[in-house]
C-alpha cells in the first residue's frame, strides 16, 4: 500500500474493472396514423434537436434493366421542387432554418429526412411532407439531374474503389437486381424518362407502406401535432399498401460454378482494389447474428484474423475488412482491401486460407469469447446520437423486425457457440464459390492470380 | 445536456480535462500531442505519422497488438491520428473499463521504447506505405492536394514552411525513415508537458483524476524544442509559378484554388469559416446555386478552411460537369468562375440574408456534434491544446455569430487576393 492508502500500481496487467452499468436500448412507440402510415417516436428530452425520416417504397431492388437507376433517379428529385416551391424556394425555405432536406434511395427504401431545431419542427416536417406527397418533377429539374448523374457515372470510371464495387457486383449478380449500381449506367440514365420517374414515384407513394421516424426532443404531443398538421393530410389521399414483394424481381443469383478472377485492367495503376466474396443472406435469416459472430471473428474488426494476417503480420494492406451486407434479398457477403500490386496474388491467397479455415475448424473460446464481447460492448455507441437511434428504428421498420430485436440482441450474441460459428460458415460461406475482383495493372495481376480460378479481363466500365 | 468541466494540471506539465456526461455507461479517453507533422524536417517527413502507427505496436506492458486487443475484448474501439500540427489517439470504453484506457495510454506514454523493435518498424512502414498508395496515389486527384500544399507553402529562397508537405510524408522519405529515428521523435515530442489528457463521459471528476495522477503522475516532463520558426501569415503567399497544370487517371477536369489565412482560433478564421459556408455550403450558396444549379459547368464545388494552428489555408476545388469539347477550356471556365465569386465578396462583401444563413447552418451543426461523446472529447483536448481552455468549445458560436458582413468583406479583400492564391488544374491524361 502506498501512504494515500492506495494499492501500488502494477502497471504488469491490466486493471480490474468496476461493476458495469446495462445499457438498453431506449423507449419508444409505435402507432398507426389515420393515413395507414406507422409513426415511430422515441424522445431524447433535452437535446434541443429533432430528427424526422419519412420513409416510403421505392428502393433500388425494383429497378428493372432497361431503367436502372430509376428509384434514385426519382428520390433525389423529391427535394428538386414541389408543388408549391420551385427548387430553388425549396431549398432556400430549408437553408433559413439552418438545415436540409435530404432525399436518400437505398436497396429497399427511398427516405426524406432533416435534422432540425426544436422551435423549426413544424416547418420542417412541411418541407418533408411536400417533398413525399407532391414533387413536382419538373422537366428541367430532370434534365439538370439527368446530367449530374451522367457525370457522376463519368467520375467513377476513374474512381478504383467504385470500379472494384461495381465489378464484383455485376460478377456475383449477374442478371439479377443487386448486379447494378443504384446510380445505373449511361443508357440506362438517357433512357429514364419524366413520365417514368412520376409513374415510379405514384406507385411508391403509398402511405400504408411509409413510415414516419421521429427522434429527439419531442415534447409532449408538439410532434405529433405538427405531423397531424403537415404530413398526414398530405398522405390521407394516398392510403394504399405497397408490397414489395410482389413488386420486386427475386433478387436470387445463380450458385457460382467455382471460384472466378474478375480483372479490370487500370494500366499504371498505383495499387490493386480487391473484392472478394460471394451472395450472402437476406436480413431476415435465422443465422444473421450467428454470422455477424462471425464475420467479427474473420473481418469485422481490427483485431480479426484478415486484419491480423494481411496487414499487421505482412504489411501488405493499410486495411481490410468483412461485411455481410444484409438487405431484403441475399446482399453480398465481401471481403475489402487494397494492396501493393506486388503482392495482390498473396494476399488473395491469404484472404483465401482465412475463409476455409473459418470453415474448417471452430474458433478458439478466447477469439469467440473477445468478439462477442466486442459486439455487445459497441452496441451503446450507436445510441448516443438522435441520428444513430433513427438508424437503428429504420431498420426495424425496413425489415419488419420485432421491436425487442435490440433487447435480445446481446443475448442472441452471447449465445453464439464456436460450433454455432463454425456450422454458419460452413452453410453460408464458400471459399470455392469465392469471386475475386482485383482492379489494377493486368500485366502485373495476371501471373500473380495464376490457379485462383477462372480469369477474365474487363475494361473499367 | 448535462455537463460538468475542469481542467487540471499536474505537476509534470500535463493536462487534464475532465467532463462528465452521464448519458450512456461510455467513457471517452482522448491524448493529444502538440507534435505534428509541422514539426518535421525537411526528408524526415512523415515521421510523425509513421510514429503514430507504432504507438500501437506495444509498450513495456502491452504486447504487439495488445493495445486493440484489450480494448477491443471489453467492446471498445480505439485509433489515432495525425495532422499538421498534433497527433491524437483515443478510445471510448464502457465506463467501468475507464481504467484500462489510463493504463494503457500511460504505459505508451512512459514506456515505449524498451518495446520498439525493428520488424515492428519494417511492418508499420509497409502499411503506411500502403497508406499512402491508398489514400494518395492510387486516388483521382490524390495528388493535387500535395502540390497545391507545395505551391502555396514555399518560399522564396527555397525555404518551406511547415505546412508545405504532406502529413503523410513523401514516399521517398519513408523509404528512408529509420527506426532510430522513430526513437529520437518519441524523445523529444511524447512528454506529459506537451499533452492533454481529456476523461469524458460517465465519470467521477474526482476519482477519475485520482488515477490519473496515479497513472501519468510519475512520467517525467523534459524540455521541449520551440516551435518551427515561420514567417507571420500576413507574409505567407505564393512566390513565383503560382499556378500548374497536372495531367491525372480522372474523368472530369478539375480546379483548386488556395489561400492563406490566420490560423485556426483568430478573428480572420472565423471570418473564414463563414465565407467558405455562404460560398458552398448548401444549395443556395453562391457556388454551387450559380455554378452546379444555373450554369451547370461544376458538378460539385466545395470551400474550406483547414483548423491549422500557424496560419490556414482557404481553398475552393470545384470539378467540371463535362470534359468535352476541352477539357482544360472547361477547368479554366470554372476557375474563372468561382474567381469571379471571390471578386464579389471582395468588392461587396455577402448579404445579410447570405450570412444569417450561414450562422444558423453553423449553429445547427454545432449543437449536432455535441451528442457524440468522442469528438466532444476531441474538440475538448483540442482547445486546452491551442488555447488552453476546454470551455471555449461551448463559447465557439458566440465567436462565429459575432462575425458580420464587413469582416467578411474585409478579410476577403486582404487575403483572397489573386497576387497570394496558388492553384492546380488537373487534366485528364493525354
């Protein structure tokens, strides 16, 4: 003991922990407006600020071929004028709250959503309202869209990382939805018309499918007063049930036939962006939290065993990461990295190993036990913003899961074995059906990737 | 929001802050260092990076990896990173872990060199190579950004000033960097006088500075150098070529332009801040509404001002909607462009519509950013750093509304002159 009547410190191990506090994941409510529309409200008292997401139909998995892009075709331009404002009126009744109104598309659902003070609330949740129920879609908002997108697509063809997303995408996908990027292509963007993008939006708009997120400083009933004001007489007319199941195309792609080598030849280029990985499973799956299990054990951390090997063990990467990434239908499962060209046909080999052998053999009890406690101990920072509680309610309200799901959550993780693991890479991952997407110098690649599967060669698209 | 802030000083020289914020059972642990890649030689750059990356390589008590390892196996996250002028690192911990972040940040703080080894250096070096060829070569546009450092931050005489390289550091100066130098940076730099030492989240301001002291209280302080000697800002602008064409792997031409300003903290930088928000920030300001919404000659177009403690740069990029028919006509056409917004606000200064815009957008975002609880500890370590007191990060709006008009005007009229602005245009390859 030292003189304070303090143990001396032993700086030899590390120190004991205090008793912990549980954190769960905050109240919230559920009720059905008059409309059909679900609105979602947890107050966070105090925090001066609100954040509304309006969520509605209309992702990126019901684009068809011949019109790819068109789901965020359309939800960019529901902030480009409405009815009332052209556009620029509309941003600037947003911009003098201090504030915007962001149109967002994802795979399952288009959202409008703003972040604002307290007192703008009401005037807030007009602009979302009108941005939902009445855009106008005018012909030259379109056509100035139209050539930002264009650009955009353009811009990528230089970008290595966007051209390696979209060839291991159009590999896995092939014909099916997930094989394009939301943003389509250059014909497919000429193609898109204004008539198709207000049909796509009329069929969208359909309150009984939308859900109206409101998190922050709600105050009693002042929210919900506003909505009743603003967004609900806007959606009334527009009561319908939207199912996107019926809607959308079966997003299944073909069982690989063996593991395949995607190139895309960038001559010159500085490194090699590599994709590697194979459809997954859709959100709803039983195996979901057993696979994030994992995935945190393969890729999912710094301290995995891919970050451990390919770049604190041989240098060759300053990262890599693995994701499933979990959507309505089976989004992909990929392993991320970009590596000196050098030493691309190593660290595909190395990428390779790691997948058999978390298929081969049950994870040590300290390795399972580290990234489970990994996973619960995380899971609190994603609930300290208003932002990070909407997320979290969008995804229940996306995939229609049960309103505990963040209560059983830690328990659904600390219940995961290392046989639980070892049995969920056996059914969903496959180091044979691996499709590998290397973007860099062909020359330099293709005597490295040499017996890793069948080759092919692209030009950047 | 709840809150409750101190500072303290220990008697070897180093900082605590320490702010309570109950909300989650999260405690943030936040270390700046005032070292930097300012602080660099000229050939040695890149050092304070590369040192950055072996601060988690191990210390006398904490195995290679064992930093992430131990915080990750209790579900913390950790990293660090480093800027021109500090480096920081920092971990949120569930709160009863607080312990295990003084622990380990002491013991790199005390106790590193008896850990380093040369193979620990020879992997770190590979992946900040690899750094580099991510985030710079292997980028469109990556290198632009480098040379348009190098254009503003030159001198007459040959002489670079500080902000003049990358803070990663040229790729032959890591190629050279020894391990022996790592050790003489860590001497010289990483001691409790040069750095604070922030504590956020649910707390006890008492108990918690009691480890502190416990942890960091017998780590001796020893004399730092003085800062890199600079000219004063006023002096800073391009000498001779001021402006370069550069041909990249990209698809849509491109411009930069950039200035010097005061640095981050002066009445100029706040001036600064504003004008680059009433010049891109959102869909009614004067870039992007006349140039991406009207003209539809950019794609994007962007103003910013860099929180730089010697002197800031002011830089506008704005990237061409198309290439054809000329590419370099194209680039030249916008860059005249937004040169000519620069012009307005010079001669007329921004509207008071402009400007309350701008303060409400800031205020907003400010607000905003104080729910996460790591970057308040972060914003916290950085105004005990530069100015010494935590608390100004609460009195930073009252700075940014205090701003009007003529100030704006004024600060444009002396510092966004064409005779102090260096620029790039990149170019598709021939």
């Amino acid at each position: 003991m030292t003189a304070n009547g303090q143990p001396a410190l032993d700086r030899g191990r590390p120190p004991v922990p205090g008793p912990s506090r549980s954190c769960s994941f905050p109240n919230f409510e559920v009720e059905k407006l008059e409309s059909g529309a679900r609105l979602w409200t947890l107050d966070v008292s105090g925090c001066g600020l609100v954040t509304v997401v309006l969520l509605m139909p209309g992702g990126s998995e019901l684009d068809t071929p011949d019109r790819a892009g068109l789901a965020s075709f359309t939800a960019g331009l529901r902030g480009a004028g409405t009815k009332h404002r052209d556009a620029l009126e509309f941003a600037a009744a947003a911009e003098d709250l201090g504030t915007t109104i962001a149109t967002s598309c994802g795979w399952e659902n288009a959202a409008i959503g703003t972040t604002i003070g307290l007192e703008d609330v009401a005037a807030g949740l007009e602009l979302v309202a009108e941005a939902a129920a009445e855009p106008a879609f005018l012909g030259e908002e379109v056509e100035r869209r139209r050539r930002r997108r264009l650009a955009e697509i353009e811009r990528r063809r230089s970008d290595p990382a966007a051209q390696a997303r979209l060839a291991f995408a159009r590999a896995v996908y092939g014909d099916t939805p997930y094989a394009h990027p939301t943003i389509g292509d250059r014909n497919t963007t000429e193609a898109i018309t204004r008539e198709d993008i207000a049909s796509f939006h009329g069929r969208a708009l359909a309150a009984g499918s939308c859900h109206l997120i409101a998190v922050g400083d709600l105050g009693p009933g002042s929210v919900r007063r506003a909505i009743e004001d603003t967004v609900e007489p806007r959606l009334l007319a527009h009561g319908r049930h939207f199912d996107a199941a019926a809607e959308s195309l079966e997003p299944e792609p073909a069982p690989p036939s063996g593991r395949r080598v995607v190139v895309v030849d960038r001559p010159g280029a500085a490194q090699t962006e590599l994709r590697i990985g194979h459809s997954g499973v859709p959100r709803r799956h039983p195996d979901r939290v057993r696979l994030q299990v994992a995935n945190s054990i393969l890729g999912g951390k710094f301290m995995s065993r891919l970050n451990l090997t390919l770049r604190e063990k041989h240098g060759y990467t300053y990262g890599v990461s693995s994701a499933f990434h979990f959507r309505r239908g089976p989004g992909p499962f990929v392993i991320s990295t970009a590596v000196a060209n050098e030493v691309a046909g190593a660290a595909c080999r190395k990428t390779v190993e790691e997948v058999e052998r978390i298929c081969a053999e049950p994870p040590g009890a300290a390795e399972l036990d580290d990234a489970r406690n990994y996973m619960v101990g995380v899971f609190p920072y994603t609930l300290q913003t208003i932002q990070g509680l909407s997320s979290r309610l969008q995804t229940l309200a996306v995939f229609d899961l049960d309103r505990d799901e963040y209560d059983r959550w830690p328990e659904r993780v600390r219940a995961t074995s290392a046989e639980d693991v070892l049995q969920v890479c056996r059914r969903h991952l496959s180091p044979e059906g691996l499709t590998i997407t290397a973007v860099g110098p062909a020359d330099e690649l293709l005597p490295q990737l040499e017996g890793l599967g069948t080759t092919e060669v692209q030009a950047a698209a | 929001m709840p809150e409750h802030l101190e500072q303290h000083e220990l008697p070897n020289g180093m900082r605590v802050v320490l702010h309570e914020d109950p909300r989650l059972p999260l405690a943030a642990v936040n270390v700046w260092y005032h070292v930097g890649s300012k602080n660099e030689e000229t050939g040695r750059t890149g050092l304070a990076h590369l040192f950055e990356h072996m601060l988690f390589q191990g210390s006398a008590n904490v195995s290679e990896n064992g930093h992430f390892e131990h915080i990750q196996k209790v579900g913390g996250v950790a990293n660090g990173s480093t800027w021109y002028d500090r480096t920081n690192y920092y971990e949120t911990l569930p709160a009863n872990h607080l312990e295990l972040g003084l622990w380990l940040e002491s013991d790199r703080m005390g106790f590193l060199l008896e850990a380093l080894t040369e193979e620990k250096f020879e992997n770190q070096r590979s992946v900040v190579m690899n750094e580099r060829l991510q985030r710079v070569n292997n980028q469109p546009y990556g290198l632009a950004g480098e040379r348009l450092s190098e254009l503003l931050y030159r001198r007459p005489n040959g002489a670079r000033h500080p902000y003049a390289w990358p803070v990663i550091g040229y790729m032959d100066d890591l190629e050279a960097a020894n391990l022996d130098s790592v050790e003489d940076f860590f001497r010289t730099w990483y001691r409790p006088n040069n750095a604070v030492l922030t504590l956020a989240g649910d707390i006890d301001c008492e108990a918690a500075l009691e480890q502190v002291r416990r942890y960091f209280g017998e780590i001796p302080p020893g004399p730092l150098p003085p800062p890199p000697a600079v000219e004063p800002a006023t002096e800073i602008g391009p000498h001779g070529a001021s402006r370069e064409i550069l041909e990249d792997s990209i698809e849509l031409p491109r411009c930069y332009s950039a200035w010097c300003l005061d640095g981050y903290g002066s009445d100029d930088w706040y001036a600064g801040e504003l004008l680059a928000m009433i010049l891109s920030s959102g869909r009614m300001s004067r870039l992007h509404r006349d140039l991406v919404y009207e003209r539809q000659i950019a794609q994007s177009v962007s103003a910013v001002i860099l929180p730089t403690e010697i002197c800031a740069t002011f830089a506008i990029v704005a990237t061409c909607q198309n290439r054809e028919p000329d590419p370099l006509t194209n680039a030249e056409t916008l860059e005249q462009a937004t040169l000519e917004h620069v012009e307005a606000i010079r001669s007329a200064g921004p509207t008071a519509e402009e400007l309350e815009r701008a303060r409400r957008s800031l205020l907003l975002a400010h607000h905003d950013s104080r729910q996460d609880l790591a970057l308040s500890a972060d914003r916290l370590s950085c105004a005990s750093t530069y100015f010494g007191d935590p608390s100004r990060i609460f009195t930073e709006p009252e700075r940014l509304l205090k701003v009007d008009a003529e100030q704006v005007r004024d600060l444009a009229r002396r510092s966004l002159g064409p005779e102090r602005r260096a620029a790039i245009i990149v170019v598709p390859e021939a």
